[in-house]
C-alpha cells in the first residue's frame, strides 16, 4: 500500500526554531540543529525548512545553516526562503538540500519555475502555496508570509505551476496555520484533483486522525504539519516528536 511522507515544517526566524499561528504570534522552539538531531532518531521521512523573513530581508536562506543540516540530516530535506535565481538553487542543492521551495517569486515570476525545472529537474522544484480568504470570503493566493495578496485563485494557481514544470505543490491554509483544529481537506482535494502532480498538506494538523483525513478524504500525498510534531500536551510544551511506523499504519492508512 502506497504510504504518504509525513513531513515535519520547520519554520526559521534568524538561526531560531519558531512555531506561528495564522502567519504571526510567533514562539521560540529552539535550536533547529537540535531538532534534526532529534528526528534523526525519530526517523522522520522528510524535512522541510522555511526561512519567514528572508523575503522580506531581501535575502538567501543562510547556506551555512543548510550546509549544517546536510551534515546533520539523515533524511531528505527541502529549504525556501529568498530563492530568486538559479544559483540560488545551485548553491542550495550544493550544500545538500534534496528540494527548494519557492512561494513569492513563484507568483512575480512564474516562467523562473520553468527555467529552474529545466535546469535541475522538477523533482527538485516544489511550489509552496499559501492560501485565505479576502474580503467577502473569496479565497485567494498570498506571498510575502501572508501579507500580499495576488489575485490567483488557489486552482488556478496550481495549475500554472504544473504547467511550468514544478514537480510537487504545497498548499497551505494561513487561517489553519497553527490552530490544530484540521487541515482544510475541501482545499486539499480541489488542488489534488486539478493537477497531477503531488501534493503535499499542511495548516491545522493536531492528531494523526488530521493526517489521515488529507491523505484519505483530500488525496494528499505528502502530510505537512508543524505544530503537530514539536508541541506536547494541552499546555503545548515544547517537545519534538514524531509517529511511530505501528503508528502511521494503525491511525493513517
């Protein structure tokens, strides 16, 4: 049976671990070296890294902070933050990232998809979608960690990114993002059903039964989530964790 990647997202503020809710009130979780080391142990599939403010600072994800976790990393790992040319990618993937991640200069620049997938394959080229609702509920894509909107609906959006070659989307709910109330699986589906390309979810996860609803309702096939694997508890205490394989199998698929 097909087994969806559970994918810890691992969100970066200067060298620090932080956990957001709805792209704000952000928390100190601690050292993200640390927590590599610790889902080393926990044998997590797949890491996912996102630098929030390196758009905004005009800059490059740190390569020496990638450098690190590739020499840490004993699973895959995919990085975003500041991507805006292919040496950007090269640099990326030469200091031992597996994938990059590209949100804002997908949107001013979706043709660079094309030009990055042609040059390093769309296997290395993820899409990071981020999706709320405008006024009077219309539900559209943001960038810029949430802050501008683009006019793209999230289908749309997709689709244009499967036609410029990305290898795999993740869709986000901002509204989600941190609540661990559920994914938002009407969402999910849509996109999963518009492009044939994977999708990996994520906002809103808070138990296993939410990874399964993706994977089973919303046809996932990647379930992201961020809360989910470093709090502990109704008090949320800070704790990194990650499901067992009898886990995944008994409460997942």
């Amino acid at each position: 049976m097909f087994r969806p990647r559970i994918i810890p997202i691992l969100l970066l503020s200067g060298q620090s671990l932080v956990k957001s809710k709805e792209f704000k009130n952000y928390r100190y979780i601690g050292d993200p070296i640390n927590a590599v080391r610790i889902f080393n142990d926990l044998k997590a599939d797949e890491l996912v890294f996102l630098d929030i403010t390196a758009t905004k600072e005009k800059r490059l994800i740190s390569l020496d902070f990638v450098k690190n976790v590739g020499e840490e990393a004993n699973m895959p790992f995919a990085v975003g933050g500041g991507i805006r040319t292919k040496k950007d990618i090269q640099d990326i993937i030469g200091a031992g990232a597996e994938k990059v991640i590209i949100n804002s200069y997908a949107v001013d620049n979706p043709d660079f998809i094309r030009e990055a997938s042609e040059t390093f394959g769309s296997s290395t080229i993820v899409v990071c979608i981020d999706v709320k609702k405008k006024m009077f509920g219309k539900i559209q894509t943001w960038t810029v960690s949430g802050t501008k909107s683009t006019g793209y609906s999230p289908v749309e959006f997709a689709k244009l990114m499967e036609e410029k070659g990305a290898g795999e989307i993740i869709i986000q709910s901002i509204e989600k993002d941190g609540m661990m109330e559920g994914y938002d699986i009407e969402l999910i589906k849509q996109i999963s059903e518009a492009v044939k390309i994977p999708i990996v979810a994520l906002g809103g996860a808070g138990n296993l039964n939410h990874l399964k609803q993706a994977y089973i309702q919303g046809f996932a096939n990647g379930l992201a989530a961020g809360s989910i694997f470093v709090y502990h508890g109704k008090n949320k205490g800070v704790l990194i964790n990650y499901p067992e394989k009898s886990e995944i199998t008994l409460n997942i698929l």
